[in-house]
C-alpha cells in the first residue's frame, strides 16, 4: 500500500498496478491483501507480521499470561534468501 514505485488503482473491483517502467498489472480485489509496507521484501513483510501478532494477540496476553519476553518471526522468499525479525516485548509502566 505504501510503495514508492508501484501506482495502485481500485477500479471496478480490480487493482490495478503500473510499475515505474510503466509495466500495468490487474488482479481482483478480492484477491488481493493490502498491507501497509513500502516494498514486498521478507524483511518488511517479517516487521509487519511480528507486530500484527504482538497487536492480535496482544501485549498483556502474551507477557503477563504467557510469559513472552520476545518474539521471532522468520519469512523465506527463496532457500537461502531468509529474514528474521525480533523483538523484545515489554510492557509499559
């Protein structure tokens, strides 16, 4: 939702794509999830899912119920090509 490169049009239930070489791209929305990044990498996509899990699920469930001082997540594109993302959970006082 956020690219600096990519044009999203919604438009008669599609979303349409124009990359910065004016490549154009149509898929429905309904298959379609739009997630608040800049770029698709695993490093962004593993940031976003480990703080949308620490907001689901959240803060005081996972550290006064669980006991959770941190979360990992790990994505993978490609073998070899990996993220992981980290964060130490604490509440505040």
């Amino acid at each position: 939702m956020l690219s600096d490169v990519l044009e999203l049009v919604k438009e008669d239930g599609q979303l349409k794509i124009t990359t910065e070489d004016g490549a154009k791209f149509s898929f429905p929305l309904m298959d379609c999830s739009e997630i608040p990044v800049v770029h698709s990498s695993v490093e962004e996509l593993a940031e976003y899912f480990c703080h949308k899990l620490v907001e689901e699920v959240t803060l005081e469930y996972l550290v006064d119920e669980r006991g959770a001082t941190k979360i990992q997540i790990g994505l993978s594109e490609a073998p070899g090509q990996e993220a992981l993302y980290q964060t130490l959970l604490c509440k505040k006082e």
